[in-house]
C-alpha cells in the first residue's frame, strides 16, 4: 500500500507573498474607506474603520519584515491616515460648534417673540386704554 501524497511545506517565499498580498490589500482597503466622504449624519466612524486597516497593514509589514519599499509606503499611508482623521475630526467638531451657536442664537429669538407683551407707560401710549388723568 501506498501513502497518499503529502503536500510539502510552502516555501518562506510563497508565505512572505502572501503576505505581502495581504499588507497590500489592507492598505489599499483601509486607504479608500478612509478617504469616503464624512458628514455630520453619518459620522466619524468611517475614518477610524480605514486608520484600523491601515495599522493592521503597518503592524503586519513590520512584524513580517517586508521589504523596506513596502514598509516606507505603510508608513506614509499611515501618516496620510492619521492626519486625515485629526484634521476632519477637527472640522466637524468647528462645525458642530457653529451649529450649536446658530441654535442658541435661534432659541434666544423665539423666546424673545414669544414671552408676553410687556405694557408701554402711559406717558408714550396715551389714549390706548390709559388713565392719563393720573
């Protein structure tokens, strides 16, 4: 009888390719849901999914010790990425600003015109339901 054939061992090349593969593929992914547009309905949210990519991409390439090349771009997509998440997180915290302003200001008009009207003195509103023999 004869054993049924073994598959050998993957070579370190072919599992250094994978991933490599991998690392690419997550940085790619990870740039483009990063760069989706981002507004106040929708939220944040999207930004922190493509920085979780793209770290993954970095910690693997590093941990893998992928050629330098591969390294240095992980590297700058990750630099692209965080300051990307610290500047939009800025504007939408300026804009969620501006908007409560614009809401304050807007509650302090409606209740301007809708407290009760306040009675002129008699002295500028004679004849108006004014005792001016007062």
């Amino acid at each position: 009888m004869t054993e049924p054939p073994t598959e050998a061992p993957a070579p370190p090349d072919m599992v250094k390719r994978g991933f490599l593969a991998l690392t690419l593929v997550l940085l790619v992914v990870g740039a483009i849901v990063e760069l989706q547009p981002v507004s106040l309905l929708t939220g944040e949210g999207t930004l922190y999914v493509g920085l979780a990519l793209v770290a993954g991409a970095l910690v693997l390439a590093t941990v893998m010790k992928l050629s330098g090349g591969v390294r240095v771009l992980t590297w700058v997509v990750a630099a692209f990425c965080i300051a990307n998440v610290v500047y939009v997180s800025h504007q939408m915290t300026l804009r969620r600003d501006e908007i409560t302003n614009d809401l304050n200001k807007l509650g302090t008009t409606l209740q301007q015109f809708s407290a009760p009207p306040t009675a002129l003195p008699c002295s500028t509103n004679p004849g108006f339901g004014c005792d001016v023999s007062k």
